[in-house]
C-alpha cells in the first residue's frame, strides 16, 4: 500500500486438515503455534489471535455466503449472486498458462456487504476458478475498513482436482476514512500444500471436538519453523522480541501499558512481566455503584490467577452501603480439573466451586448480562425500591467437552430477608408477617452449543462467534425441611437460541424460544419472573419496559425476534445513505398464566403470600392466558460508527399503574 508500517504483532500457525466425506467430518490437527508482539504485554494475549481469527476468516467463494468481519458478504459465485453483482466480460487472457475468460463484479448497490473483483475463469468445459481478486467497494458500508485485498490463487492437481493454494489477505484499518491518518494493516497468508487423498486412519476422527492441539505446538524449534514456513519472515517481523524489548525501555512505557490493560482488562495487575500477577484487583467499574438500599456503595474485588495456582482460584469482594451501613461480602473457592493458563473460565470448562455471599439484591439482577454493581446500570428507568438481603451458600459443577455439550450442577441453600418496599405477608386473614424465608436446592442444567468459540477477559468470557445455536434445559429442586428449607418445588425451563443469515446481504435474524413451568405449590418470591431489563443499557432477550416482578407466573413462554438489516433500507434511502445509519427490529412476547394454587387471589393457603404492594397499591399482577406481552422496538445503529439507540413501545397490558409505555435505550458498540 505503499505506507511505511511498523510490524506489532506475528502469528503463525501449522495445521493439517483432514476431511471424511461419509460419514461427513472435518478435523483441523494445529501442529504449531508461534506468537510475538505486543501481546505479550497482556495476561490474556490469546485474546488477539482469537479475535483476528475469527475476524478475519478463511474464506470459500464455493460457499453461498462468505463469513468476514463478523458479518457475511455475497459470493460472487454463489446461488443468489446474479441478482446480487453486476457482471462484465473484460477479456480473454493467459493466466498460468492458461487461456481465461476475465470477469468483473460489482454490487447492485455499493453499500450493501459485498465485494468488487475479479475473476479468472477457465475457457473450457470445467469453468473454473483459476484465481479470484476482491476488494471492499469505495462506497462501501462497512466500517474501519479503508481497503481491503484479498487474492486467491487455484491449481490443479495431477489427479484432476482443483484446489485453493494461496489465500492472502491485505486490511488496511482507521477509525475515519482518511486514508492517509495513521492506522492498523492486518495482513494475513495463507498457504496450503502437499494435499493427499489417501485413506485416513479412522481413530485420527475419533479425537473430540474440530480443533486438534498437539501438546508441544507452542514449544516448535526454529527449524520447525524454517522447514514448515512457506514465506520467510521479513527482518522486522523475525526479530519482533527485541522490538518488545526496546519498547520496554521507553521511559514512562510502563505506564502506558498499565493504564492500558486496566481500560482494557477492567482489572489491575500486582505482578510484573518478570512476576508475573498471582492476585489481580477488580473489576474495576464496580468499584462504586449505586441502589436504593446501599445508597452510595462501595466495592473492593479481586482474584488470584493461574501464576497463583493451576488448579486453586480463588475471588471475592467486600462492600459497604452509606445509606444502610451494612457490610456485604462474596468469596469464591474453585478448584479446576484442568490446567488453566491464567483465569477458571478458559474453555474447556471442568471444575468445582464454592461459594459464600451475604448482598443486598433486585430480583431482576440475576438476568444482568454483567455484574449488578457496574456503575454504568445504577441509574435505573423505574423505581427499584423492592429488594431483598440474601444469604447464600453454594457448590457448583461444571463440565464442558470440545463437542459443545455441557453439565452444570448446583447445590445452594439460601437465605432470603425483604427490605425496603417489599415485604412478605402470609395469605392468611391477619397477614402474617415474615422476616425471611429459606430454601435448600439442587439444580441440573443440560447445555448444547455446537461450534461455540470464546475468548476470555478478566470478567468473564465471550462468545465470538455467534453461528452456533444453543439448547438449555435445567430443573431446579427443592427440599422442605433440608438444611432449614422451608418450601419444596420443581422448576423445569428450557431454551433455544439460533442466528439466521439471510441471503443477498438482507442481514440476520436472532430468534429466542423460551418456556417454563413451576410445578408446586410456592410463594410469589419462588414463582418465574419475566427477564426484565431495568437499566438504560440494551441488552438483548430481555424485556424493557416491565418494571420490577411485575408479572408473576407458574407457567410461561417467551419469544425474542431481532432483525438487524445492516443498512439494506438505509442505504437506499438519499442523503441518510451517507451517514451509513443500519436499522433494526425486534420483537419480545411472554406468554404466562399462574395456576389457581398458586394465586392468593384465588387461594387461601396461608403458605402463600400476599403479592407485592406500594403505598398500598399493588405492583405485581396475574397475567391474562389469553393476552401475551408484547412490545417492538425499533432500533438505529451505527451512528458515528459507535452509539446504537433503539425506541421500544409496548402494545399489551398499557394500564397497569407506575408503568412505561415509551421507552429509549442505548448502547456503545463497534461493528465492521
């Protein structure tokens, strides 16, 4: 590109792929991998590759769809392509030694996902794909992407077969589009050789999961290295440890880095590149928060790391309300059965744990998509005045296997103390009232997730690949006069999440199906509560704009529809075209009904409890069987590339007291 570029990080990895046609099974064995740069700087360096590997993904123009920058573009050679580009015939030419009809494609309309190109055809009765050239259009509506290159070379075999032998790839990166401002380049080389068709031994396809790891792939001599790598290492990037080096010895570097991986990291490390940390502070946006009991609330977390201790971990925190002046605490012991490189939640997942906590909590916390102390969900869109001190005693098990099925157990025994404005009183005449209620229970959760990657923070890990659907399925017991339990019942849910590609660049759709009964007879704080979202934060699969257990059920079902058309109306649109805006719809349902056992209206079992009131009105309600829940939104996305703000209205159930029909919520998030 004819820019001057510094080389701050190089990859390489060797594999061998191997394929069984019947039955169908595809094998990547990684025999070696090498990494240097700047991440090395941080703990959770794998992070990087991770990312730029899913990022930038192999890519198949046989396929109908290419997966690329998280998103997918139309192939120029797939099923939907002719009604997608736009065709020329250029020439005819040599290429290889070979006589080739030359073709060029551009998109109907320059915004949508796809690509500009060329192709090399064969002249002959095979027509095929002898090389392939794409580029990103000018006009393009992807974002941060300046230009990209991307060039396929294709031979032939002596057997007859044709076969991908070079896949390179050029990205060049900025925030804006002044391609002549500073930025990233990624640039990427793939080549593939020595392609046999022998019989393979079976047991090779007996090895679980995709991806094979040979135990010494990250401790290859450099002559491995030389005798397997197909394009030598230029200068700069052969000798990447000693710009490390020099980059350590910058005067003030250090804190550079370390400001860097606490915004990064949401962490602070206690050790240095030569110790490395065995304890790390954080998080460190839950450092103060705010809620109606705690008032002004601080927080001080931590927990040890793998240099601590392979298979030990251990984390916790303290906290302190100003307004109720209680001390709160958690601490966790975990013990994994496998080595970790640095934190417990590494994929696979194999380990035990216990924990003790005492917190003042929302009902609604437990379906946060982050921790309930995160100071940017303190400020609420209803009031959250109903909240209860918990006491919590529990030991989790936790298994996943590299095909994606998962087993989590779970034994807690709980304390549950009514503060602020929700009190619990007995459905009797003189309306007892209870200081607090115990429960002793077990739980199984059955997960399937096939093809999920993750990478890991220092907080939790997260998905980077979202293709895979997902299957749940969990029953919670529990057990009257257990440990003090006060209450038996049986709570089964299930749940399937699946995302959608549609063809033509049209986007995609994410579709959630969620159903649950409560079997027994049990109290309002036992019953299924909707998955409400109290905070100005989106966060998908959750309602808006149902306040605090306004809804309370035995049986239930709930559907999630989300729509993001990555710009398909937008960009045809004159004028807001230029802005690159992308729209979004999305559609949330609950279905619920509460069995006449378990409703204090209709019941006069003391064991139940009179449903929650303010000021003497109540503040949750029995669903119609008939009328579901319903609310739509309406979201715009990309705005300066950065901001997604979404309208939600809500079309059911509009005159329920102290309720929003109106709502607007917000997020900050990038996206190609």
């Amino acid at each position: 590109t004819n820019k001057l570029i510094l080389p701050i990080s190089v990859q390489e990895t060797a594999s061998q792929t191997i394929y069984r046609k019947d039955p169908e099974s595809t094998k990547t064995i990684i025999k070696g991998k090498n990494s240097n740069g700047i991440e090395e700087f941080f703990s959770t360096g794998d992070m990087l590759g991770t990312v730029l590997k899913d990022v930038f993904a192999d890519i198949n123009i046989y396929d109908d769809d290419i997966r690329l920058l998280q998103q997918r573009f139309v192939s120029p050679i797939g099923s939907s392509a002719i009604s997608f580009y736009k065709y020329y015939l250029m020439d005819t030419l040599m290429v290889d030694k070979r006589e080739c009809v030359h073709l060029t494609f551009v998109p109907q309309n320059s915004q949508d996902f796809g690509f500009t190109g060329h192709l090399y055809v064969l002249n002959d009765s095979t027509y095929a794909v002898q090389k392939c050239t794409m580029n990103l259009p000018k006009k393009t509506g992807v974002n941060f992407v300046n230009r990209m290159d991307i060039v396929q070379q294709y031979e032939q075999l002596p057997n007859g077969n044709w076969v991908l032998s070079d896949d390179n790839m050029t990205v060049d990166l900025s925030w804006n589009s002044n391609k002549t401002a500073g930025g990233l380049q990624v640039e990427r080389i793939t080549k593939y050789s020595d392609y046999k068709f022998d019989p393979i031994e079976q047991r090779l396809f007996r090895l679980k999961g995709s991806v094979i790891k040979e135990a010494d792939m990250l401790s290859k001599s450099d002559e491995y290295w030389a005798s397997v790598r197909q394009v030598p290492l230029t200068k700069k990037e052969s000798t990447m440890d000693v710009f490390v080096n020099r980059l350590e010895q910058i005067p003030g570097f250090k804190y550079i880095i370390f400001g860097a991986k606490a915004l990064i990291e949401n962490f602070v490390e206690t050790g240095s590149k030569g110790r490395p940390s065995k304890v790390d502070i954080g998080p460190i946006n839950t450092m103060i928060s705010s809620n109606y009991i705690d008032g002004t609330r601080f927080r001080l977390s931590g927990m040890t790391t793998a240099h601590f201790d392979k298979h030990w971990f251990l984390s916790g925190y303290g906290a302190y309300g100003l307004k109720d002046e209680r001390w709160k605490y958690s601490g966790t012991l975990t013990y994994s059965f496998n080595k970790r490189d640095y934190v417990v939640w590494e994929f696979p997942k194999h380990y035990i744990s216990a924990t003790y906590s005492y917190d003042v909590m929302s009902p609604m916390d437990k379906f946060l998509f982050t921790d309930k102390d995160n100071i940017f969900l303190s400020l609420k869109t209803t009031t959250v005045d109903q909240m209860s001190y918990m006491r919590d005693a529990t030991v989790n098990y936790e298994l996943e296997t590299l095909t994606g099925f998962g087993v989590k157990a779970m034994l807690r025994h709980r304390n549950d103390e009514p503060t602020g404005k929700l009190e619990y009183l007995r459905n009797d005449a003189a309306q007892t009232r209870v200081h607090d209620m115990t429960t002793t229970e077990a739980s199984l959760t059955l997960r399937y997730a096939p093809g999920e990657s993750f990478v890991n923070s220092k907080q939790r890990r997260i998905p980077v690949s979202l293709d895979a659907p997902i299957f749940t399925l969990t029953h919670v017991m529990g057990f009257k006069g257990v440990l003090g339990g006060e209450y038996n019942f049986n709570r089964t849910e299930a749940s399937i999440w699946k995302r959608f590609w549609l063809p033509a660049s049209w986007g995609k759709v994410d579709v959630s199906l969620k159903a649950g009964a409560e079997w027994n007879t049990v109290p309002f704080p036992l019953l299924i509560l909707p998955e409400a979202n109290l905070s100005y934060i989106t966060q998908h699969e959750t309602f808006c704009l149902i306040n605090n257990m306004e809804f309370l059920n035995d049986r239930f079902a709930a559907l999630s529809l989300s729509y993001n058309m990555n710009g398909k109306l937008f960009n045809r649109i004159p004028l807001i075209k230029q802005l690159k805006w992308r729209e979004m719809f999305r559609v949330r349902a609950l279905w619920g009904t509460l069995t006449d056992k378990n409703n204090p209206f209709k019941s006069n079992n003391p064991d139940l409890f009179r449903f929650p009131t303010r000021n003497g009105e109540f503040t949750s309600f029995v669903m119609n069987p008939k009328v579901p829940y319903v609310e739509v939104g309406f979201g715009i996305f990309n705005i300066f590339k950065l901001l997604h703000v979404e309208y939600i209205h809500r079309l059911t159930y509009r005159n329920n007291p102290n309720i929003n029909i109106h709502g607007i919520r917000f997020m900050i998030l990038t996206a190609f």
